[in-house]
C-alpha cells in the first residue's frame, strides 16, 4: 500500500499534486453544490406542481360551471382544451362512465425542452402521494381528472443544470490551465536551484543563480549566491595558501 501511494503521489512533482489537490477540491464543491442545487430543485417542483394543481382546479371547476350554465357539458370536450391550453405542469383527462382516460388539455408544445435524463429525473421528482390527483365534477357530466406532471418542470431543471455544469467545466478547466502556468512560472526558480546545488556539489563554486521574481525564493537564491561567493573564495584563498606552502617547501 505503502509502495502504491509513493507511486501515485509522493513520487509526482509537485506541481501535479498541486493541481490535483486543486482538482479535488473543485470537485468536491461541486458534488456538494449539485447536491443542494438537486434538493432545492426537488422543493421548488414540489410547490410548484401543487400550486399547478390548485390553479387547474379553479380552472377546471369554473369552465364546468360556465358550461352546466349555458346547459353545454356536452361540448365539455372542446371547451376544456381552449380555456386549460396555457396550464403547465398538469395534465387534464376526462373519464367516461366506463372508467376510460381521455386526454384533454394541455396540447404538447413543439417546442418542447429535452427530456431530461432518467437519473436526474428520478433525483429531483417529488414525492406527491395524495395530493397528485384532483377529481373535478359536476352533475350530469363525467369527472375530469387533473393529474399533476413534473415533466416540464423537471426538464426546464435539466436545462439549467446542464448549463450551470458546462459553464463550471469551462471554468474549471481554465482555471486548471492557468495554475498549471502559473505554477510552472513560480517553480522554476527551484530547479534552477536544484541544478546549482548539483553543481555546487560536483565542486563548480562559481556557479551563480539569477535572482528571480518571486520575493521568497528570491531570499532563497540570494543565500545560495553568498554560499557559493563564499565557497568560491575559501576555495581560492586555500589554493594560494596551498601555493604558498609548496613554495616554502622547494625553498628548503
């Protein structure tokens, strides 16, 4: 296990673990905001379906009434379609005396959203039992049935979802992108340091670093010059001592 993760981290430059924390982090923010973006959807599909279905059984209701009033619940059936056409998230059926669903209003737009995927579906569909189903009816008529339906309402979801997560993908990746150079640029600094060093020890004292941008590794550059200054005279100072000795010694 030890092996594995000194493979797939300790082993990786540092700016991939940078990015790769990074990553991590984004990602995780997003999960936790998708999951409250998904739970607020779930809320407002809810409320929004129950008022649906308030506002269809007063509609329903009162063009029954109109109806049993100018004695023409027999027209119910081309009534209906007309004044419930602009009702959304609700479906308007009439049952006959044999049990059978027809259809009524509203009419399916041709320019209908994209249905959303079955999984975000089944996220943010509200629970509803019991309060689905609105009966409306009127004497000598056949019962309309209003049925509340998410679908419209969980597909304008879908649509924005989908957006929200190609707008945070788009900018994720550039974000992605930019630290990559970013890092590159700031990093930099430390292998011209690590290749002085190397030098350093391979007994080139003259070696010398360009100081860099950044104020910190600045410091650090600056050290390794004055060590390397320092290195490079004792260097010299010793070799005229050296002289200076084998010069005493043929002398004698």
């Amino acid at each position: 296990m030890k092996q594995i993760l000194q493979w797939l981290w300790y082993d990786r430059p540092v700016r991939t673990q940078l990015l790769v924390a990074i990553g991590a982090i984004s990602l995780l923010a997003a999960l936790a905001g998708g999951t409250i973006a998904i739970l607020n959807t779930r809320t407002a599909t809810r409320v929004e379906i129950e008022a649906s279905l308030e506002i269809a059984q007063r509609f329903v209701a009162a063009t029954l009434k109109d109806l049993a009033a100018q004695n023409k619940l027999g027209e119910m059936r081309e009534a209906l379609p007309l004044q419930l056409k602009q009702l959304r998230h609700v479906r308007i059926l009439l049952m006959d005396s044999f049990g059978n669903l027809t259809v009524l209003a509203p009419e399916v737009s041709d320019r209908a959203l994209p249905q959303a995927p079955s999984w975000f579906s089944a996220l943010v569909r509200p629970q509803l039992v019991g309060r689905a189903v609105r009966v409306v009816s009127i004497d000598r008529s056949d019962p309309v049935v209003i049925v509340g339906e998410p679908a419209d309402e969980i597909a304008e979801a879908w649509n924005d979802f989908y957006s929200l997560a190609l707008v945070w993908l788009v900018l994720d990746a550039l974000v992605l992108i930019t630290l990559y150079i970013v890092l590159g640029r700031v990093l930099d600094p430390l292998k011209s340091l690590s290749r002085g060093m190397q030098s350093l020890e391979d007994g080139h004292y003259g070696t010398r670093i360009a100081e860099p941008k950044v104020k910190e590794l600045a410091h650090i550059t600056n050290r390794f010059n004055t060590l390397s200054g320092a290195l490079d005279t004792a260097r010299g100072e010793n070799s005229r001592l050296y002289q200076q000795l084998i010069s005493v010694q043929e002398q004698e």
